[in-house]
C-alpha cells in the first residue's frame, strides 16, 4: 500500500502543471518553497521504493537463471544416465541399466519442473520490468519538474528584489521632490521669499519717510525766504533781495 502511494504521487506531481498552480496561490514564493520541499521529499521516497522494486525484479531474474540453469543441468543429467543405461544394457546388465534409466526420468522431471518454474516467471519479469520502467520516466519527470521548481524561485525571488529596490527609488525621488507643495524644501523656500518681500517693503517704507523729510526742509526755506522779505519791506526796502 506504501509503495502505491508513492506511486501514485510520482504521476500526480510529474502531470502537475506548475504555473496553473502558480496562478492559484496567494504567495507565489511560498507555494514554490513548500512544492521545492515536497518534490524533494517525494523524490526521496520515490527512489527508495524504485530501488526496492528493481531489487525485486532482479530476485526474479536470479531465480530465472538459476532455473534455466537447473533445467540445463538436469537435461544434462539425463541423458548421462540414459547413455549409461544403454551401455549396461549393451553390456547384459540389465539390472543396473534399468536403475540408471530410472535415475535418466527422475533427472527429466526434475528439468522439466525447472523449465516449469522459469516459464512461469518470465511474464512477472516481464511485467515487472516494465513497471520499473514507467517509474523510472516518471521519476525523471519529477526531477525535471523539481529542476523547473527551483529555477522559477530563483526567478520569482529576483524579480521580488528588482520590484522592492525599485519601489524604495521611487519612494527616495519622491521624498526629494522640489514640485511637491508638501515637502519641507518647499515650506522653507516660501518662507525666505516672505522674509525677502518683508525686507523689500520695510526699504521701500525707508525711502519713503527719507523723501518726506527732504521735502519739509524744502518748506522751512521757502517760510524762511518770505519772512526776510518782510522785514525787509518793513525797513523801507524793496520786497525782493537782490545783489
């Protein structure tokens, strides 16, 4: 029953169609993992009782030889004791020739009870031979699903790498972005131009209370110049100053 099963695993997983299952699983990369374990496992188990089999089988093939070469051996022996039998014959012995001729039949069925046995045989090594046969191409197959296994981890695995160091590119530009209304750069660099307009206006408020000045002193000269000219008038002399 142990072996059955096993046997029955090794055509379930060399039939099974890798990305179909790939397709149906939640975490690729997992699911690759546990089948690279299972494979393996299952590749163990299938080698042992492979091996057991083929053991098996070549118990079948000794015991096939041994009686090929048993019906040989007694087809030998009969006819060595049927030869004797017509020398003693030949010889007046009948006595002994009749014993030798009974020794020639027990040796004739014993080489046919060989031949027997190793007939019956062959069809189980027959059978047998082509079991191990089957489970050897699909323990093959297996090998070649475990080899694919591997290597679409290995691509899985890269192509998790590239799209993580990417994500973390993307996730640095943006981090760094001038454009971007929310990043501290932007913050600062609003700031400084409000601080550079404050300057501007206090400078323009500067220039404007200068000239103010200036134009009172214009004023006071103007006051003065007609205050002169009064008195002046007022001491007989002209309204103008002239030299």
């Amino acid at each position: 029953m142990t072996k059955q099963s096993i046997f029955g695993r090794i055509s379930q997983l060399a039939k099974a169609n890798i990305n179909s299952l790939l397709d149906s699983a939640e975490d690729p990369k997992k699911m690759l993992d546990q089948m690279v374990r299972d494979y393996t496992n299952s590749i163990a188990d299938a080698e042992s009782a492979i091996a057991e089999t083929i053991g098996n089988l070549r118990l079948l093939e000794d015991d096939y030889r041994e009686d090929v070469e048993a019906a040989t051996e007694w087809g030998g022996k009969a006819l060595a004791a049927s030869r004797k039998a017509d020398q003693l014959r030949a010889a007046g012995n009948a006595a002994d020739a009749d014993r030798f001729d009974n020794l020639a039949k027990v040796a004739l069925g014993r080489q046919m009870q060989s031949e027997k046995e190793a007939k019956m045989a062959e069809p189980q090594i027959a059978s047998q031979t082509a079991v191990v046969a089957q489970l050897k191409d699909g323990l093959n197959k297996m090998k070649e699903k475990l080899n694919q296994l591997s290597a679409k981890r290995s691509e899985l695995i890269a192509r998790s790498k590239t799209a993580e160091a990417q994500t973390k590119v993307m996730d640095a530009v943006k981090s760094i972005d001038l454009m971007d209304p929310t990043s501290e750069v932007s913050r600062f660099e609003d700031k400084i131009r409000r601080e550079e307009a404050r300057v501007r206006g206090a400078g323009e408020l500067a220039a404007s209370s200068l000239d103010a000045q200036f134009e009172s002193l214009e004023d006071l000269g103007e006051l003065t110049e007609v205050d002169a000219r009064l008195a002046a008038l007022k001491t007989g002399g002209t309204s103008s100053i002239t030299q």
